[in-house]
C-alpha cells in the first residue's frame, strides 16, 4: 500500500493561513492548563492521529500548541484533505475505502513505526474504540491516547457494560441482558419487554445499527436492517434490545480519570435534538438538569468508570425521564463529538487532558476544582438537504466561509471546529459532517443568540447542507425555553422539515431588505465605467416584491416622509411597506456573500446566494427564497409569461440520494401495495429502505445490487393496477 511521507512546506504555509488553527485556547475563556508542576512539559515528542477530518484537526492544534509535532494518516481521497496538510508530517495508508486506509491497522501501524511516533489519538470513529488495535499499540511500546484496551473491551459491548453498570449500583434501563440471535427472539423478547423497543448493536455508535420498533413487522425489519449496518460499520452484528423509553431527554456526563484512582466528572450535556438517534444540537449544561440531579448522575458516572479502571476522557450516556429519573444507556470511551461544549464552560481542554494521562500524570485537579460557568451550545453542520429527509449530498465546496467575528474579543466566544475548506470535497466515502459549530455566553440565552448570528453568516455553497434546519430549530418556542426530549424533531416536524414559514415581521424584513439590495445593485450598475447614467442624486424607488404568494408594493427613499424638510442622511432609507415607515440602513456591495440590514429595531443578517432575471435569491433564517423585485410594467408583462410544466415522476421510484442499491426486492410484473419495501440503498453507511409510493405494477427496474445512483435517479418504474 502507498506510505510516502508527504512535505511539510504547506502544511506549515497553511497553518500560518489559516487563523482557525492559531490555537485552541484563543477560542475558549479562561481555558485552564492544570499542571503537576510550575513548568510544562511536552510529554511526547511525536503523536500520530489516526483520523480524519475536523477532529484530526482538533486534536492537532492542542498537540501543536504544546510543542508536540504531529502525523495525520489519510487516505488516497484526502491527499490534499486539510487534516493531511496541516500536521507536521503526513502518511498514506490506502485507498479511499476505510477499511482499506482508516481501520487498516497493519498500514496504520506501519505509519506509526516509519514516523517514530510515540503516542497515537484515535479521535472519534474509525479505531478509537477498537480494543484490539490497543493491544497491538501496547506491544509495540506505543502509548494509546485514551483508555486501557480492558476498560474499553468491558464498556464498548453494550451487553456486558450493562452487566457491569447494574454491579456497580447504576440505573439501567429494563431489557434483556444478551444477545438475541435471530428473528423469532427479537419478536419473543419484544413481546415480553412491550413495545416500543430499541434494537441496536453491541458494538459501535453513532447512530448506526440502531432502530425503534413499535410493532412486530418494525421490529423483524428493525433487526434485519441494524444487523447489517453494524456488520458494514464495526465488523460485530451482534445485536440487544431493551425497553424504549419514549420522549425521555438524552443526558450525558463527561468523565476523566487517570492512572493513580482519581476520576472527576466535567458536568452534564443534553444531547435530546436527534434525528435517526444520532445527535444534530448539544447544549451544555442541561435547561433540565439540577444540582442535585447533576450531583447523583455525575456520582454514577464516577462509580462506572472506577469499576473497569478507566483513565482517560470518556462519557457515560444517560436517558432521563419528565421526572429526573435516570438510567444508564451505554459509555462511550473516547472522546466525543460534542466534548467542545464541555471545554466552554468548565475552561479545561479535553485533549491536553487525555496527553497528560496517556504521558503518566495524574490529575492536578479535584472534583471542587471543576467549575461550571456560562453557556454553551453546538450545532453540528452537515453536508446533507433537510429538505430530502437529510439525505447526504455531495460535491465540491464552491465557496466557503466560517462565521467568526472580526472583533477579537467577541470571537472569543464562538468556535469552528472544521476540517474543510474553499474547494474540499464532500464525497460518499466519509461522513457528511462538514463543521460544528459552537457559541458561547453568560447565559442560554446570550449562546442562542450568537448561534443564531453564527448560522446566518455561515457561508457554504456548492452542497446542500442542513443550516435550513438547524436555523429554524432555534426559532422553535419549545426549543427557546428548553423544552427537549429525544422525540422532539419528529413531535416538531411531523411530515419533515420542508422550509422556515415566515412571520409577519419577518416577511416584511425581507422584503425591505431586497429591495434595499436592488437599489444597492442599481447605483452599481449606473456607476460602471461606460454606462451614460449616474446614480441619482435623490432616492425615490417604488417596487413590487413577491416573496412566495404573498405580494406587497415596497417605496424607499431617502428623504424621511414624516419630516418634509429634512436633508436626506447618506446611507439611511426610509421603507414604506403597508403604510408604515421603517428606518432603514445596509451593509453590503454586490458581489458578497453576507449582508446585513438595520431595519427599525431589527437587525437582519442574510444571504445573497444569486441575482436572477427576476430579483435575488436570498437565504434568510436559513431558508433560500425566491425574491421577485418587478415595476408596475415588468409585474404586468410577467404574469403573460407562460409556467414551465415539471415532469411527473408519481410512478417513479427514485433514489434520494446518491449511494449503493444494496438490494432490490421486487422483480418485473410483481404487484405491489403502498409502503411496501422495494429497495435498500446505502449512504455514508447508513441504509435506508425505499418504499412503494403508490399500489401498482412493477413495469421497469433499471438497477441491481451493488448499482451506484445519483441523486434523483430512477431506480424502478410502476403503472397503475387494472381497473376493476
């Protein structure tokens, strides 16, 4: 297999580039370095991340800020990924398929030995939970950047951490504490346990293997459907099922323990907005959880890693009820996604964290050290169209732009923690995850309202991506008070997520605010060299804007029409829009991204994706509308336009999204009923079931197993059954 080392010019020239990666702690208040001594220490020379993507990064600038140079592994896909040219040194260990780069531990190990690293992180994913891969690591005389492969062999089996949770006097969740083999036991112990169950592998996370069933036939597809992705993602289709608490919140607690018998636990976070079980938001600490309640989880997670020696940054999942009840769910022993939110508000950087204890030093901090200040909140940016049922989508990152502040002080408190760039490309290979995003504040509040700055100015193009969704979500009344549970996105968005619905207010801020961009974009156009007209000298523009089907006639001035003699002030407008008066201000030049608008007391900050024939293109809380911006004469002589006629796809099965068939269950001439399964397709591992749309007759099957489709293609064709 390929192991060149590749140079590390750019990785460096990028490093000085790129401001995200000046340093971890320029990012997080009162980041605390506890240490055993008055001076630090580098403790390893050399470490190899064996990941990819934003946590590489993230572990390579705590890395990097202490002294220590680092390897990235990649892939033949990611030669030019940013994780690759951001370390000081860079190995190939294979294809682009992970089972043949990323979990290839013979490459990986190899790469170890070429760069004389003498310490790995495993990140999240891939092998960071791989027992095994540690066992070879501690016989090569390699430090393992996490726990003990004994600790995590005893959490990482869903079954037998259970075992192990309920001997240590932790709340476990009612269920059947083995492994059910086949179809006819899933059905049994379903029966008795009482539905709704969860069914989900041994092995793994993240979501996959994993499904609820509320009825037998969900249940037997449930089994089949999990058993496969778990066999596909972490090579153990082992399989358990257990009572499904239904809307409970899902609560987790950091741990951290090292090798002398000191283990602290880093506060809670609430982790309930889901969508097919694996987290979108997390917020830190819980809306929910009290002292009290916090004191007693955080005692529970404390007794289950002290049962299997646990050292290093893990987390112990919890699901809690409406009445602060609480059971164990499993323990992750690595360092999680959404760990950021936990270094806001207790100052401690969990990767310097996890370096101290792999290198032997016990914990410079006691359980009344840890602190709990402030508010923090993460919204993880996927490459995937909410619109679609958050299908992945991929492609080429045209133009890309994180949202953080100018002002030094005030990016303090919001934090990128990505692993692309302008151009990355976002393929089927890896997961969809393009950044998360995290804001910070003194309160709920204050974090909700940079989250909500930070996702209107978060600039992605060239993918689709979920932004739509989350901007929406924070504008949920349920999710501002803090009212979450597991079931919320489904309790919220009944028949899916299809685009934000605009209030009053703010269907008239976007209205004003197009029309202040048009004017913007005509000075522009009247001021190119060669052009015979000049801007006016006197603003008087009167439009018709069509947002949607709603229809209103927008006046902007510059001259205030509430006080005839007033001189007009350079940059202030006057919007009149149902007879009302709006004190109106932009900042914006045709050609960028971003804008923002001051409207009365409103400030508005949004999108200009495209100008078209018609008007704009305009994201506003997070959803692209089509701006129509016409006169009176252009309004007339576009209603005597003809509309162009879609083409009807209602006896069309079509795939939605790109991926593999994995199987197709019908064959030519098959009768079918409405629901019924026709085909499974996988996607970034994940496999999803496509469904009859409608009764009929299968007239057309135009892929097999192993086919690879786009978006949008057909895959099997119906007509109608005979009339009776």
């Amino acid at each position: 297999p390929p192991s060149s080392t590749h140079s590390t010019m750019s990785a460096r020239l990028f490093a000085l580039c790129n401001s995200r990666f000046s340093g971890l702690r320029a990012n997080v208040p009162a980041m605390r370095s506890f240490h055993t001594s008055g001076v630090q220490e580098k403790y390893f020379d050399k470490i190899l991340i064996a990941n990819r993507g934003e946590i590489a990064c993230r572990v390579m600038r705590t890395a990097q800020a202490l002294g220590i140079k680092t390897v990235a592994i990649y892939s033949e896909a990611d030669s030019n990924a940013v994780h690759t040219l951001m370390a000081d040194e860079a190995v190939c260990v294979g294809p682009a398929a992970s089972s043949k780069s990323y979990l290839n531990i013979p490459n990986v190990l190899d790469a170890i030995k070429k760069t004389g690293a003498q310490a790995v992180h495993p990140g999240y994913g891939f092998l960071s939970e791989n027992a095994e891969f540690v066992k070879l690591l501690e016989e090569n005389g390699i430090k393992f950047i996490g726990p003990n492969a004994s600790a995590m062999h005893a959490m990482g089996d869903k079954i037998e951490s259970k075992k192990l949770a309920k001997a240590a006097g932790v709340n476990i969740i009612p269920g059947f504490l083995g492994e059910v083999h086949d179809p006819a036991e899933v059905l049994k112990i379903a029966n008795e346990i009482t539905y709704p169950v969860m069914i989900k592998a041994s092995a793994g996370g993240g979501g996959k293997g994993m499904r609820i069933a509320w009825n037998d036939q969900e249940a037997l597809d449930g089994f089949r459907l999990s058993k496969q992705e778990a066999a596909s993602s972490f090579g153990d289709d082992r399989m358990l099922i257990e009572k499904f608490i239904d809307n409970p919140r899902h609560i987790e607690i950091q741990v951290l323990g090292d090798s002398f018998g000191n283990t602290v636990y880093l506060n809670e976070r609430e982790c309930s907005i889901q969508r097919r079980n694996q987290k979108v938001f997390e917020e830190a600490p819980s809306p929910f959880i009290d002292p009290e309640t916090r004191k007693a989880m955080g005692a529970q997670a404390v007794a289950l890693a002290k049962a299997v020696n646990y050292q290093s940054a893990g987390t112990v999942e919890m699901l809690v009820d409406s009445q602060k009840n609480f059971y164990f769910l499993e323990m992750n022993t690595r360092l999680q996604v959404e760990h950021p939110i936990t270094e806001y508000i207790t100052g401690l950087d969990l990767v310097e964290q996890m370096i101290r204890v792999a290198a032997g030093e016990p914990l410079a901090f006691s359980q009344k050290d840890v602190k709990l200040a402030g508010w923090a909140m993460e919204a993880r940016v996927y490459a995937e169209d909410p619109v679609r049922n958050f299908l992945p989508s991929i492609g080429r990152l045209d133009q890309y732009e994180e949202p953080i502040p100018a002002d030094e002080e005030e990016a303090k408190f919001y934090r990128v923690d990505g692993g692309v760039r302008h151009g990355s490309l976002i393929t089927p290979t890896y997961d969809p995850l393009i950044s998360k995003l995290v804001t910070y504040g003194k309160n709920r509040d204050k974090a909700l309202e940079r989250m909500a700055k930070a996702l209107d100015s978060y600039v992605i193009r060239g993918v689709e991506h979920n932004i739509p969704f989350l901007r929406d979500l924070l504008e949920k009344p349920t999710f501002q008070k803090g009212q979450l549970s597991t079931g919320f996105i489904p309790h919220e968005y009944p028949n899916g997520f299809k685009a934000h619905e605009l209030t009053d207010d703010q269907f008239t801020y976007l209205a004003i605010t197009a029309g202040l961009a048009d004017y913007v974009t005509s000075v522009r156009d009247q001021s190119i060299t060669g052009r015979l007209e000049s801007a006016p000298s006197e603003v008087e523009f009167q439009k018709y804007i069509t947002i949607g089907d709603r229809e209103v006639e927008l006046i902007i001035t510059d001259r205030n029409p509430e006080e005839e003699d007033a001189d007009p002030v350079d940059g202030t407008f006057y919007a009149i829009l149902d007879e009302k008066v709006y004190h109106s201000r932009i900042e914006w030049f045709p050609g960028l991204p971003v804008l923002t608008a001051y409207i009365g007391e409103a400030t508005i900050i949004a999108q200009v994706h495209e100008r078209t024939y018609k008007g704009f293109k305009i994201q506003y809380i997070g959803t692209k509308y089509d701006v129509t911006i016409a006169t009176a004469l252009e309004k007339e002589l576009q209603e005597l336009m003809p509309v162009k006629q879609k083409q009807d796809f209602s006896n069309s099965l079509l795939s939605p999204m790109p991926g593999k068939v994995i199987s197709v269950a019908c064959k030519v001439g098959d009768k079918v009923a409405v629901n019924q399964e026709i085909a499974i397709v996988e996607a970034m591992k994940m496999q999803n079931m496509l469904r009859a749309p409608r009764d009929g007759i299968v007239k057309a099957i135009h892929v097999i197993a192993g086919s690879d489709v786009s978006v949008d293609q057909v895959l099997v064709e119906f007509e109608p059954l005979p009339t009776q």
